[in-house]
C-alpha cells in the first residue's frame, strides 16, 4: 500500500504490502468464470498480486499486465514471474499505461476481464505536475470535479473500471474514505453509474500491521445495460479480521444487496438494511421535517492560527491586563456542562483555571496598545506564535479574524452524542466547535429540542465520519444534511420541561436514554405523529451506527496494546 508521508522513505515510496490472505481473496473472487482471461494490476509493487494469480488453477489460461512505477519494486516483481511468460510488468507510471489502452480501446478484446490491485494512498501535493494533469483529465472526463483534496487512488480507481470489459470484475483494497467523506462523493456516484452490483467489505480490526490507514474491499461487476438502467445494486459486509475471508464469505454472508440510489450520499448508510434504509429516505421527503441548513447557517469555530497563544487563563488575563481585550471562551466539550452555556458556566471554567478566555485585540494602532499589551504580542513573537501558516497571512498577525458571537454550539467530534448548545452570554469558540446562526424569528429552544431525539441522532451517525479512533466528527456541510423534527408550532412549557430532564441527564453525566423515551413519546410520536415501531427502528439505527463506531476504538485500542 503506497502511504505518503513527510518523513519516511517507506512510505514515500509505498513500501505497505497487501496481506497475502487478502490478494489471494480477491484474485479468487476476481476470476469468477471461465471467460476471465485478461488481467491487470495498475500498482503491483513486489507482486504480491501476481503471486496469488500464479497459484489461481486457471492460471496457465490467463495473460496478465502489471505496472509498477517504482524501479525496485518492479524489479522484485519481474524476479518473481520471469518463469511466466503470460505476466507482463511494467516499470511505468499508471497513467501513462492507461492512456495508452485507453487510446486502444476497439471493444471488448481491448479491455480487461479481471482488474485488482492496492493503488496509491497519495496526496495531491505529493504528485508530479505531469500526475496531476493526467488525474484531472481522468476525473474530468468522467464527470468529476478535480481539486488539491483528492488522493491519487480515486483516480485509479476511476481509470481501472474505463478499464474493464462488460461483466469484469474489479477487486480494489482502497482507504475507508470512500465511505464517507466529502472528496469521494464524486468516485460514489461514479461507481454506482458505471458497475452493476457492488460489495464493499470493511474490518473491525486494523488489516495492515503497524499502520493506523482503515482500509476496505471493493468488489463490483460491470455491466453496462443494467447500470443504465438504474439496476446498480449495493451492499456493505463488516468482518471482525482477515481470517473471516473465506472461498465462501460472500456467498454464506445473509447481508442482501440493496438497489444503489444514484446519489452522492454516504455510504455508510447501507450498513443497514433494506428496510431501515428506506425509513431514512422516507424521513427526507416527511413535511414535518426539515434539514439544519432550513433553519439555520452553520459556520466552523474561529480559526486563530495558534490556540494556546490566543486561549488564555484568568492568571494570564490578570498579568498582561488583557480584561478588555478578551471575550467569554468555550474551547472544548468539557467546558460545556450542559444544554445552555451560561454565565455560571463559563465563571466555573474560570475559577478552574483553564483557558476561558478569547484574545480579541482591537483594530487600533499598535502604538496605541497599553504597555502590557505590546508585552504581551512581543512574546509571541518571541515564541513564534506569529510564524504560524495562518498568523503569518495576516495584515497583523495578533488579529483574529472573523471574531462573532453565534447562537448556539455544536460540537464537530464527540463520543456518545454530538453536543448541541444554546450560547447565553455571547461567548466565542475556537474550531474545536461549529457556530450556529438561526433564522430570524424562530424559537430557539424549540431548535434545541428539535435535535434531541433518536431519529436525529440516526441521521448525526448517518451524515457524520468516524475514523479508526471511533471518534464521530460533523463538518458544517454534514451538520446541515442532518434531518430535524419542526417543533415550532410545539407548547412551549412541554418544550422547557423536556429541556430542563435532558440538561440535567447531561449535566449529570447519566444515560441519556430514559430521558430519550419520554422525548421521542412526547415529539415524534405525539406531536410529529411517527409510528411507535418506526421510532422504536430509529433508535436501533443510532445505536447499530454508533456501536459499530465505538465497538471499532476499543478494538484499536486493543491492537495498539498487544502492539
């Protein structure tokens, strides 16, 4: 697996091998019939696919072509099948290899039958001019947007299905972020336009030793007459480790395909079945219900460029005299006790000693700066606060911008639940936080409840990411596709009653859930008019997700000790 990195000449070069268990999975899966003749790996590395193609028993029929761009690495390989004549490897860069049968293409003969491979995990700003050029061409030429956040492995997986023959199959191990996160929207649609039924299989535990990257298996058919005819068709299996790969795993596995909605949604959804996931769309078209961005705008947290330098403590207030150049601070999820951030709140931080405060400093001359003021930033620069990326941009360096007071908070990483929170004493956060803005004229406490119940909570799982941590984070963009209940024509003295039981619960550190039933009885089910059994789905939804998530850190963890 090709890994960039800043410092390690492993991973520069993608010194990461695929797991034999895995390539030798994938190649059986891959040569599923008699008609698969033609294969191809686009970044064979020392040849481990290849090794595994070897010992296929249909093997002496096939013709194979790798590449691999790395001299040495291809020189491995080349050592490895000189014996065989049918195994072509080539030390090129992919992309010129596809031009080249690409412009070749005359039908089917030309394509491939079987395509797999590990392609490489590699940053934009890692690649050649002449690999971005030849990337954004990939990517454009197939109805995609091409930026600086997209990683080389989305484009070959891209160039690999132009690359397949009708009713071929592509065995693909590719970063989990294909699941979720924004960059890949473009490759999800793209997949489920151009192949026929796909499986993606993920892991509970870490696949490569040694490296945290979460990795997954796609599996998919081309076949373009069904694909045209929105017949695409998805499921998603999650195994416990490697040694849940078997001849029979995809044929013993219960878990049924779904017909793929021709969207850029997540994929994360069809971890659940058929079903549930229609309850979800059903959701989106109900009236009842609108999405974050209906009700209000969502902004990141200030982004001061140095967070220790700019987040100070009453102690550091008091000694640089900085009580009129500060604003009331919520820097991180522990300093929100509860559904309101009140003035008790923040005086409780304060009195802790932790970083309360928001450096704020006016848009005057600096000369004009009390001493201790001017002390205070020549320290900075002193340190190298002023160095950083996004000081050093900056007219003046000690100038935060974009410096506002919102509505409310949402936390962007959590655990159990995100936090949403009603700001009451025009307090400030840093990014660790988005910022919430409402509409005009809207309750805002009925906005607050309208975020504490299960089906919203499904729909944070549902739109957020997680990583190998387990932590759940929302962008701002995911935060405004989550689904809410309009509660604004709800009583207001039922509102503040459920506020007051689910503040408490928080502030108490307790279990939500109790607090959650007689929500869901009071809103959803009462007021919003959901079917109990259909409310009763959701919250299985939210735990089903949210469990998966969590159930993945401790499994971390535990690997990361036994390490």
């Amino acid at each position: 697996m090709k890994l960039k990195a800043q410092n390690s000449d492993q991973k520069l070069r993608g010194g990461y091998y695929t797991p034999e268990e895995l390539a030798d999975f994938i190649i059986r899966w891959a040569l599923h019939n008699e008609q698969s003749l033609r294969a191809f790996e686009p970044s064979c590395g020392d040849g481990v696919f290849l090794e595994a193609l070897v010992k296929h028993p249909r093997f002496s029929q096939l013709n194979c072509v790798a590449v691999e761009l790395d001299k040495e690495e291809a020189k491995k390989a080349k050592e490895k099948m000189q014996l065989y004549s049918n195994v072509e490897v080539l030390n090129k860069d992919f992309f010129s290899v596809y031009e080249h049968y690409k412009n070749d293409l005359s039908g089917k003969s030309q394509g491939f039958d079987a395509i797999v491979g590990n392609p490489p995990y590699i940053r934009y700003q890692y690649l050649s001019s002449e690999q971005r050029v030849a990337q954004a061409d990939i990517l454009v030429t197939n109805g995609m947007k091409s930026n600086m956040l997209i990683n080389a492995w989305v484009s070959f997986v891209v160039a690999c299905v132009e690359l397949l023959n009708d009713n071929g199959r592509i065995g693909m191990v590719i970063p989990a972020e294909l699941l979720q996160v924004a960059y890949a929207e473009d490759l999800r649609l793209f997949l489920i336009n151009n192949l026929s039924s796909i499986t993606v299989i993920t892991f509970e535990e870490l696949v490569f030793p040694n490296v945290q990257q979460e990795v997954v298996l796609l599996l998919a058919e081309k076949d373009k007459e069904a694909s045209s005819k929105s017949k695409s068709s998805i499921r998603l299996i999650e195994l416990k480790n490697l040694d849940c790969l078997t001849e029979r795993t995809l044929d013993l596995e219960p878990i049924e395909y779904q017909q793929a909605m021709k969207d850029k949604n997540k994929w994360t959804r069809y971890f659940l079945d058929i079903d549930e996931t229609n309850l979800i769309y059903q959701i989106q078209m109900n009236n009842r219900f609108v999405a974050f961005s209906e009700i209000a705008d969502v902004d990141i947290g200030i982004t001061t460029g140095n967070n220790s330098y700019f987040s100070v403590s009453k102690a550091l207030v008091d000694e640089y005299e900085l009580h009129d150049v500060t604003r009331p601070l919520i820097g991180r999820s522990s300093h929100a006790s509860g559904l309101y951030f009140t003035d008790e709140d923040w005086k409780k931080n304060v009195n802790k000693g932790v970083d309360a405060y928001l450096i704020d400093f006016p848009d005057t001359p600096y000369e004009h700066y009390p001493n201790l003021h001017r002390y205070y930033i020549e320290l900075g620069e002193q340190e190298g606060a002023n160095k950083g990326y996004k000081c050093s941009i900056r007219d003046r360096w000690y100038r935060v911008p974009s410096i506002w007071a919102p509505d409310a908070f949402f936390l962007r990483r959590n655990n159990m639940f995100p936090k949403f929170v009603l700001n009451d004493i025009n307090a400030v956060s840093t990014d660790t936080m988005h910022r919430i803005k409402f509409n005009e004229g809207l309750d805002r406490d009925k906005i607050l409840l309208s975020y504490y119940n299960s089906i919203t909570f499904a729909f944070t799982e549902i739109e957020g990411r997680s990583y190998g941590g387990g932590v759940l984070e929302i962008l701002p963009g995911e935060l405004e596709k989550i689904m809410l209940p309009n509660l604004q024509g709800m009583d207001a003295r039922v509102v503040k009653d459920l506020l007051l039981k689910i503040d408490a619960a928080i502030r108490g550190n307790i279990d939500i859930e109790p607090v959650l039933d007689e929500v869901d009885k009071k809103v959803l089910i009462e007021f919003i008019g959901i079917d109990e059994k259909v409310v009763t789905t959701f919250r299985q939804i939210w735990k089903k997700l949210m469990y998966r998530r969590l159930n993945r850190k401790r499994r971390s963890t535990k690997n990361s000790v036994v390490r």
